[in-house]
C-alpha cells in the first residue's frame, strides 16, 4: 500500500546513515532525503569516483565524504552496482554493526547474499528510474531481523524518490524488477516506435517525435493524477467504429500486445532469477 510522504519522520531521525554508492540512483536518494529533512551532518557517503554533483553537495551541505574512519552506522544504503558488491564488501561490513539496517538497492542481489556479506537487518529493494524525478515506484521486502521501527526507517528513506510498496515475499522481486523495475524502458521504447509510425504515416520525423513524446509524457500524467482504471480512461478515448477503436483492433487482437507483453515481462523475470543465482 502506498502512503504519503512524512517529510517530519525524515527530520526526525537523528542517528548515523552511510550512503554507499552515490550514483544516479543513490544520488537521488540522497537529495530526497536532504530536501525532506534530514540533518545533512548524519550522512556519510562512500564512493571512490563521485561525481561533480555530488561533490557540490558534500561541499554545500556538509555531509562526510569518503572519510578515513570508518565506524558503524544506524542505517547503512546500499547503492553499489550488483557486479561490485562483493569487491566493496570489506568497506561495507566496517560500516555495519550488530543492529544496522542495511537497505540494498541492487538488482537481483538476494537477501542471503546481502547477510552474508554484510551482516545487518536486511532490507531488499528495487526502485526504478523515475526515481531521479521523485516520480519512481519502489517495491521491498524485509529479512525476519527487520524491526517494525526499521522497517518503518526504511519505507521514509525509500519514499523519498516516489511511492513505496512492500512485498510479502522475497520470490516476488524478480517479476517486479520485470515489471516496475525494467517498466521505463518499456514506456521509452512505445514513444520510440509510435513516432516511427508517425514517420510511416507520413508525419515529419521531428513533429512525430514531439507528438509521441509528449503523448506518452501526458498519458502517463492522467494516469497518475486520476482514479479511474487505466482500461476505464482507454475505453474514454475510444468512440466506437472511430479511429481509435480502428487502431485498438490491431493491438489487442489475440496476437498483439498482450501476448508480447507477457512474453516479455517473463523473459526479463527468467533473467532476473539468473542474475540471482
């Protein structure tokens, strides 16, 4: 169940929180949580190349940098890429005590796994890209070591790039990461090929860009802003015999859309679970 945003729970916190990987995700993160409140004196960052953004950040804010001490903190995120993981595992594990809640972000990085290296309460979660604009959707899951007050840290420190949601089992997180996860590129890739019809119907190549773009960007406005079912606002722009009946034909017909889109979240599922082990 998605929640609002308590921007009060954020500034409320006053223990110890690392950052561990600050790029496009993790620095999202961490302007949220800076922007909702939270005191920018608890927060370390470790990232052996951050980037200019985030440099001007530490510098403007005050956070701590890559400092040569490294003790344990409260609440350990981790933002790391899957591949570098075990690699940084050593730094991580001094950044964990016995009752740090460690929150991962990494695609396809198992619980067990994120115990072992690390240690902590473990947090698994997968948000998805949108982040970067406080718009994404974010789904986790709890280790039986979570607390009901960690678990509730957790969900304010997720909430803070969009909505949160929590699953009941870990085994579900792979046909998330096929569904919200790789969601975006799905969405990018329909503006892509409905200005490619655009050009085949005989629109110029950057008006038919413009017009894809900007009605796949307000589609998904309407959607978000409003209540109503998505096949109740699809059946809204369809008038019977019109064009957009004439077009919704082709893609829901028993070979269309439907069939390729299960064949695809399932494909990028199957992968998810490789990527697993």
């Amino acid at each position: 169940m998605t929640t609002t945003l308590d921007a009060a729970a954020l500034a409320a916190v006053t223990t110890p929180l690392a950052l561990a990987g600050a790029g496009k995700m993790g620095g999202a993160m961490l302007s949220g949580w800076l922007a909702r409140g939270l005191a920018p004196q608890l927060v370390t960052v470790i990232d052996p190349q951050p980037s200019d953004e985030i440099r001007a950040l530490v510098g403007h804010r005050g956070l701590r940098l890559n400092p040569a001490d490294s003790a344990p903190a409260a609440t350990l995120i981790v933002a790391v890429k899957p591949q570098m993981f075990r690699e940084a595992g050593e730094q991580l594990r001094a950044l964990v005590g016995p009752h740090t809640l460690v929150v991962s972000i990494m695609a396809g990085v198992p619980i067990a796994a994120i115990e072992a290296v690390c240690g902590g309460a473990v947090v698994r979660a997968m948000p998805n890209t949108p982040a970067a604009i406080g718009r994404g959707i974010t789904v986790a899951v709890a280790a039986p070591t979570v607390s009901a007050a960690q678990r509730a840290l957790a969900d304010q420190l997720l909430r803070a790039t969009g909505a949160v949601e929590w699953a009941a089992e870990e085994k579900l997180m792979d046909a998330v990461t096929a569904v919200s996860g790789s969601g975006p590129a799905y969405v990018f890739l329909l503006a892509e090929e409905l200005a490619r019809a655009g050009v085949a119907a005989g629109l110029p190549a950057d008006l038919a860009t413009r017009l894809a773009r900007e009605t796949v960007a307000g589609s998904g406005e309407l959607l978000h802003r409003s209540d109503l079912d998505p096949a109740v606002l699809r059946q809204n722009v369809t008038s019977p015999g019109g064009t957009t009946a004439a077009a919704l034909g082709v893609l829901m017909a028993p070979d269309g859309l439907a069939p390729l889109m299960q064949r695809a979240v399932a494909a990028a599922t199957r992968r998810s679970q490789e990527l697993a082990g």
